[in-house]
C-alpha cells in the first residue's frame, strides 16, 4: 500500500447549536455535508483493479460506524464509473470501526469517480426538525492505495463540501445553497 492523501468526512451546523441557540439562529443556521471524491483515470491498454484503505484517525470517538448517539449509520460509498445515474454502489467493506476498503475495477482507458461520505439521512431529518440539530459527525485520517498494474493510474483526491439551508420554510427536503471543492495534495505524486 502507498500512501495517497488524507480525507475527512464531516456534518456539522455551521454555527456551533449552543451559540445558534443562544442567537436563536437554529432555524436558519445551514449544515455543511463533506464528502471525500477520488478520480481515478486508468492510462494503460488493460484493466486495473485498485484497492483504497482509509485509516480513521480514532483519537477521538469517530469511528466508521458513526457517532456515539447512534446518529449516524456508517458512510455511504459511491463509484461513478459511466457518468450516469444511478451510481453504482463499489466493493466497500468497514474492516474494522477504524479503517475501511474499497475495491475499484477499472477497465482500459476508463475513468471513474469514488465518493466517500456520511449518511445522509440524518442530514435530511435535521433539516425538518431543528430539535433534532444536534447532529455532529466528523471522520478524518489517511487513505492509502495499491494497484494491480504501477504506473498506470492518474488520481485526483478532493474534499467537497455541500450547504444545505435548513430554514422551516423551505419546501424541498435538500435544497442546497452553496457547494465548495478543492484539491487535496498527494503524498508522492498524482501517478501511481
């Protein structure tokens, strides 16, 4: 396994929920949904299989399972190999409540993109029912890779964050307000 990036995952109010209660700004205070995406882009005439492992930095009580409360089911995983809908759901596996893998066929020439992010689901309850608020999930720590055939996958590891306003009047049960992306740094080079 080589190293790849770092990656956290993470559903937060964007105010703390003791100061927005203090503010009295529950209502209105939107939540963010932070994902970790991977492109992958097999170069060579063959098929590729790469493995992803991430590491859960456990220093704290997040693990893949999710959080102490019993809020959160583990992640959900997602592989964009068409890009079409629906996405297909990858060979995902929590091997242990630190660390998880994925197994990734690509075929010759192709690129594909791997999500990684928590359940939704709570998000989307949050957003009907401010007492239900205090939702806090955060995941971070190292994903680490290997493929069958070296030096033949172009990677581009990012963080994505999504907004979700979470204001009573609103009559779509997501309605995103602001999306954000950027690239993280490898640990060797974006070749593997």
């Amino acid at each position: 396994m080589q190293l790849l990036s770092s990656f956290e995952l993470l559903v937060q109010p964007i105010i703390p929920s003791n100061l927005a209660k203090m503010l009295q700004l529950e209502s209105v205070d939107p939540l963010v949904l932070q994902s970790y995406f991977l492109i992958l882009s097999n170069v060579s005439s063959e098929s590729v299989t790469a493995i992803l492992e991430f590491t859960a930095d456990t220093g704290g009580n997040s693990t893949f399972k999710g959080s102490q409360d019993g809020n959160f089911k583990p992640v959900s995983a997602f592989l964009d190999l068409t890009a079409a809908m629906p996405l297909s759901e990858p060979n995902f596996e929590i091997t242990t409540p630190s660390t998880a893998k994925a197994i990734l066929a690509l075929g010759a020439k192709s690129t594909a993109t791997f999500l990684l992010q928590p359940d939704v689901i709570p998000v989307a309850k949050a957003i009907k029912d401010p007492q239900s608020r205090d939702l806090s999930f955060e995941l971070r720590g190292a994903v680490e890779i290997s493929v069958s055939r070296p030096q033949s996958l172009l990677v581009s590891p990012q963080t994505r964050g999504t907004f979700f306003k979470t204001a009573s009047d609103t009559n779509m049960p997501l309605e995103v307000f602001a999306e954000q992306a950027y690239g993280l740094p490898t640990a060797n080079s974006n070749f593997i």
